[in-house]
C-alpha cells in the first residue's frame, strides 16, 4: 500500500452521505433528479472503489468489490442501456450500508 488511500477511502463515505440526503429527499424510483444525483454518485463511489489497493480489499471479502466494479463499468459505458431506477434504490438501500461500515474499519484498523 505505497500510494495513500485514504482519500478514495473517504471520497466512499462522503458519497454514501450524498446518497442518504437524496434518500431522504424522496423516492428516487419516482422523481428523475434525484435517480440521477444518487446514479451519479454511485458512478463516483464504485470508481473510487477502484482505486483502493487489492491488498487491503482482500482484507474485506464480504464486500462483491468486482461487482462494484462491474457495476461502475456499466454506469460508465452504459453497456444494458438505462439502468432502473428500482435497482439503484435497491442498491443505495440494501448495499451501501455495509460498504459504509467496511470502509469505516479499513480507516479506523489501517488509516
């Protein structure tokens, strides 16, 4: 772990924080502005996923990180067309809390 990470580290939290304001906002399955901020910073997220090293990801195995990757990709490219809106907020809803508390260790055991 040459290259500091702990700012992508926090970059994952302040994302996660974004996404609970927009959460708390409305229902983004039925309002596009807020579909899209939360779809934004779910593209910024799993990108910052990224770039943390493999070494302290595998620290984590319960964390889907090729997933996130996977899912950044078709964020990005935009490979299967629009992504739903019923499945960002699965996402946002059942995945980032965990994620949220994975990171946290990682900064609190190696930052």
């Amino acid at each position: 772990m040459n290259k500091p990470w702990q700012p992508y580290a926090h970059h994952i939290l302040d994302t996660i924080a974004k996404i609970r304001r927009i959460q708390a906002r409305g229902d983004m399955t039925q309002d596009d502005i807020l579909y899209d901020a939360a779809l934004r910073n779910l593209q910024t997220l799993s990108e910052a996923t990224q770039l943390l090293p493999a070494e302290l990801k595998q620290q984590y195995p319960d964390i889907p990180w090729k997933e996130i990757s996977g899912f950044h990709n078709i964020l990005v490219h935009n490979y299967l067309g629009d992504i739903d809106a019923k499945t960002v907020a699965t996402v946002t809803a059942h995945h980032l809390p965990r994620l949220e508390n994975y990171v946290k260790a990682m900064l609190e055991r190696y930052g």
